[in-house]
C-alpha cells in the first residue's frame, strides 16, 4: 500500500526557523535509508503558511485567503509518500524518524500516516486484466532468451 | 495492545530488518541456510515474548542481538567439536560481531555490502530459476513460505521444500558468501537481475490461471530492484531493470475496466497512468543514460516503455524511435520476440503491411511455433488491412496456444469481432 507520511507544522516551522545542522544531518541519514530499504517515493518539505493561500468554496462562490494561518498543529510541514506492505510497517518507519522536538524543548512534533486511497488497483483481490500485448511480448524476451540458452 | 496487533508489529519489524539480520549472520557463519535459520529462531522468540512483554523500543536491535547470541553458541559448540584454528579466527571475528550491540552501529557500507552478498548468493546459478526466487522472496523481501506460495499459487509444502533443497544445494556447492569480482560479475548480476523481473513478470502478466495481476509480486520486484539500485549505484542495468518496471507499473490501474474487461494499451485512459511512477521511471532510466556505455537489455526495454509514457496520446508515440531502439536491442540480445516487437513497431510507424512481411518471415522460427503471440500479432495487422477471414484464424490459433484464461478469453472475442466486420 501507498501511505502519504504526514510531518505537521510546529511553531519553529510556522516561524520559518530551520532546523539545526545535526537535526538535518540525521533527517538527511533517515531519507537515505528510506531510499535503500525501497520505501521511499516521493518527499517534499513546505514552506510556512504565511507563503500559501487557501481558497475557499462557499455558497457558490470562492475566496481566496492568504497565510498565514493560526491552526499550527493542524497545518502542514511536509510529507513523503511512502510504498509499504502494511499500515504497520509504516509506524515502525516513522518510530526512527529523528524526533522534531530535539530541535527546541518547548516544540511538540507529530507525524501522521494516512492510506492514499488506490481503489481497484492493489487489493487483495485484483481484478483480472489484460494484456498490453506490445508490453507483454517485451516481459517475455527474457522468458524466450532462457528457454533458448 | 493484542496478540494479533502484536503480530503485526513482528511482521513489520520482520520485513524491515530480516534481511539486513540473515546477512550479517551469513558473513559469520558462511552459511546462508543455517543464517536465515538463527534468524528465525529470533522470530519465534519475538513471536513468544513480545506479547507479554510488549514491542521493546528498537525492536530491530532486539532481534538481532537474539540472533546474535545462538549464531555464537552455535560457534563456541563448533569449536569444541572440532578445535580448528580457523574456528579460533572465526570466534575472535564473531566477538566483535557480538560488540556491535545492533546493526545500526555497524558501518552502513558493511551492511550494504552484507545485503548484496546475500542478493548474490539467493541468485546464485547453481540453483534452479525457481529456488532463486523462492530464495530471493524467503531471504531479500522477508516473505513468508505460505506468501510465497499464495503468491505463486503453488502448495506451501512445494515452496517449502524447494528452499530446503536450495539452502542444502548452496552448501553441498560451497558457494561462498561473496560478491563475484571481475568478469564473473556481469554474468551473475545478469542473474539477479533476471529474478526480479522474473518476479515482476509472474506479478505483471500471470502465465498461467485465472487472474492476470498478482500485485503483491510486483511491489516486492520494485522494491527489490529500488534495494539493488542503491546498493549498485553504478550499474547501468539495475537502473535500467528498475526504470523498466516502474514504468510498467505505472499502467496498473488503466489496463482493467470497471468490470474487469482488459484494456489495451492504446485504449488506455492515459489519465489514469500513475505519473508518480512514470517520473520515477524516467529517472532511473536517465541515472542508467548518464552513467555511460552502451545501453543494455533492460535500459533498451524501459527507453521503449518510456518512449509510450511519454505519449500522452497513442497519436504522439515515437513509433520511428521505438522501433530503432528494438534493432539496438535486437543487435545486443536477438532473439525471435524482440524482432516479433521490431515487426510490431514497424507496422505501427510505417503501416501494417510492412509489419505483417516481417511477421510472416517469423512463421518459420521453431522456437515461435507455439508462441501465442505470434498469430495474434499477425492477427492484429490482418485486422488493419481488412483481412477479416484470415484474422479469425490467427486468432483463434492464438487462444488456442495461450495459458492464460483471460487472455484467451479477450483472443476470441477478437475472433467474434472480425466474423462481424467481414459479414
């Protein structure tokens, strides 16, 4: 399954403050691992909100609003999307995360793990599908080459 | 927290650090089979206490130093039995494997290289292609025997037995616990690589059985090849293989209609194409582009799987392109298929009657003469030029030649169709 791993703001990012040379150093060790064990697709980390804008929907009509906004721990700092087998395995993954509130003592962090939605593609029971017959003659050039040596 | 809940955790933790455990114990014991054994033992033992004592902090740490501890006993036992001096040497290398306290003090490049020792072993060509990814899923992805059974939809007994027999034959072999240096590198990388797309392929296009996707194979394939890339950085190949599958993957939810009927690949909503993958995809290929060389077999097969990610209509592929890439690929690994694909690329770039004269050159090949492809390609191009009576043949040939349900199941509707076109 895909799970987008959601890192809320905290008030040091609201405030802009980037984190410390050893916090990043060790965020930087945890995406390499990410990376070696196949886990990681994709990351990004986000700017503070007094950079974004809401727009909302509203009786027919939309507003745009501009940041930043007060909500702190509901907002947003960054996310990656991970791909992992279980719901589990993503909760051991973030455990090693290096702990965000190394960086001050008065800052809370929270990460979130939340399923990304595949509907028919990757359950359990997949539906049957067909072939991509260009595709499926390449899969089997290596079935051929075998059978051949 | 329950039993069950407990298990899962195991299960995660497993599939986090069950590879990385068997190969620091196989750099020990030089012995993979009795490596993975020990590792188990930790397993059963997490299995056993875990719910009572609750999932201590570093569970990883936690299984390993169990591990740790029995693949000593297992030495010291040895070492009475038999008093080699090598065993002396042995113990001492042992000790310091015991100080390591977990595998996260050890050098990330000692695992690293741990990790590809193992992938080369499970690889290994003295075994059978099918003990090589029995091995390969047991070893490397951390999968259960039952998994791997469901997955190949084959009796649990039979995957069983074919990783007892694999581990002996690794023995009985004295394959060593290394990475092959040199020429032999090549070959036995090719051997690697051959097994994860192995793996992909039974995921992809199921040979055999009702249902055509097992996905959980192809998510196991990438994320083996996205391990082997970054423990191989420099292998144009690996990237190559990976590219090749995330593009591949990137397709999985536009080739099935919502009740299921196949899709082909021009019919495809290429909206529904997953451009996170293709991105990915197209950057692995680059990775294989910039490290140089002559590209090989599967950076060739991903440059052409990316020449169609590229189109955002079928209209907009690079048929010309395409085809050029397959007289490449057919310089370097020839073989009937690829000039079967070269045929199929042709057509499309220059119309079917030049396809369909390379087709029927094809007839002739032996190792063709019950490839169900090969009638449904020569099908297809019948189709186009309005040979509707001669296509039904081909393709009722080709239903009659395919394992798969599924597949048959769509060559004969084609069949039906062409009857109705030519009435």
């Amino acid at each position: 399954m895909r799970v987008m791993v959601i890192i809320k703001a905290n008030k040091d990012s609201e405030a802009g403050v980037l984190p410390d040379g050893k916090f990043l150093t060790e965020m930087g060790k945890y995406n390499e691992e990410l990376v070696k064990a196949g886990v990681m697709l994709a990351g990004e980390g986000l700017y503070p909100s007094s950079k974004g804008v809401r727009v909302r929907f509203s009786g027919g009509k939309s507003t745009v609003i501009d940041g930043p906004f007060t909500e702190t721990k509901e907002l947003i700092a960054g996310f990656w999307l991970w791909q992992v087998k279980t719901l589990e395995e993503a909760v051991e993954w973030v455990k090693r995360c290096p702990s965000p509130d190394n960086m001050s003592p008065d800052v809370e962090g929270e990460i979130e793990i939340r399923q990304v939605f595949e509907a028919e593609d990757f359950g359990a029971e997949f539906t049957p599908e067909l072939r991509e017959q260009e595709e499926r003659l390449r899969a089997e050039i290596d079935e051929l080459n075998k059978k051949k040596s | 927290m329950t039993t069950s809940d407990t298990h899962r955790v195991i299960d995660a933790v497993w599939r986090i650090e069950s590879a990385r455990i068997i190969a620091g114990l196989a750099r020990i014991l030089r012995d993979v089979g009795l490596a993975e054994e020990l590792a188990q033992d930790a397993l059963v033992a997490a299995l056993e206490k875990w719910p009572e004592s609750g999932v201590p902090d570093n569970p990883g740490a936690w299984l390993t130093a169990v591990a740790k501890h029995r693949a000593i006993d297992l030495l010291r036992k040895s070492k009475l039995i038999e008093r080699k001096h090598e065993d002396l040497g042995r113990e001492l290398e042992a000790e310091q494997f015991m100080a390591s306290t977990n595998f996260d003090t050890d050098a990330e490049d000692d695992v690293g290289d741990d990790l590809l020792r193992l992938v080369f072993t499970a690889c290994h060509p003295v075994l059978s292609s099918d003990a090589r990814i029995a091995l390969t899923l047991r070893l490397l992805g951390g999968l259960s025997t039952d998994e791997i059974a469901r997955a190949f939809l084959v009796p649990e007994p039979t995957v069983a037995q074919r990783i007892v027999r694999a581990k002996r034959t690794l023995t009985e072999a004295h394959v060593p616990f290394e990475v092959p240096r040199g020429d032999a590198l090549a070959a036995r990388l090719a051997s690697v690589l051959q097994v994860i797309y192995l793996i992909f392929n039974e995921g992809y296009t199921a040979t055999a059985g009702d249902n055509w996707m097992r996905p959980a194979l192809c998510e196991e394939a990438l994320r083996l090849g996205r391990i082997l890339a970054e423990l191989t950085p420099k292998e144009p190949e690996v990237h190559g293989l990976v590219a090749l599958m995330e593009i591949q993957a990137s397709r999985a939810r536009a080739r099935t209609g919502p009740s299921g009927e196949p899709i082909l690949l021009f019919d495809q909503n290429r909206a529904h194409w997953d451009q996170l993958l293709i991105r990915r995809g197209l950057g692995a290929l680059k990775r294989a582009e910039q490290l140089g060389g002559t590209l090989g077999p599967y950076a060739l097969q991903a440059a052409i799987t990316a020449c169609h990610a590229r189109a955002r209509t079928p209209d907009e592929t690079d048929w010309p392109r395409i085809a050029a890439l397959y007289d490449a690929l057919a310089q370097i690994a020839p073989s009937p298929v690829v000039d079967l694909n070269r045929a199929v690329a042709l057509s499309m770039a220059f119309g079917p009657s030049v396809g369909l004269e390379l087709v029927d050159a094809l007839t002739a090949e032996p190792s063709l003469k019950n490839y169900h492809l090969l009638p449904s390609v020569r099908g297809d191009l019948l189709v186009k030029l309005g040979r509707f009576d001669e296509a039904v043949v081909e393709f009722k040939r080709a239903a009659a030649l395919t394992r798969n349900a599924r597949e048959r199941e769509l060559l004969l509707e084609r069949a039906a169709g062409c009857v109705r076109d030519s009435a």
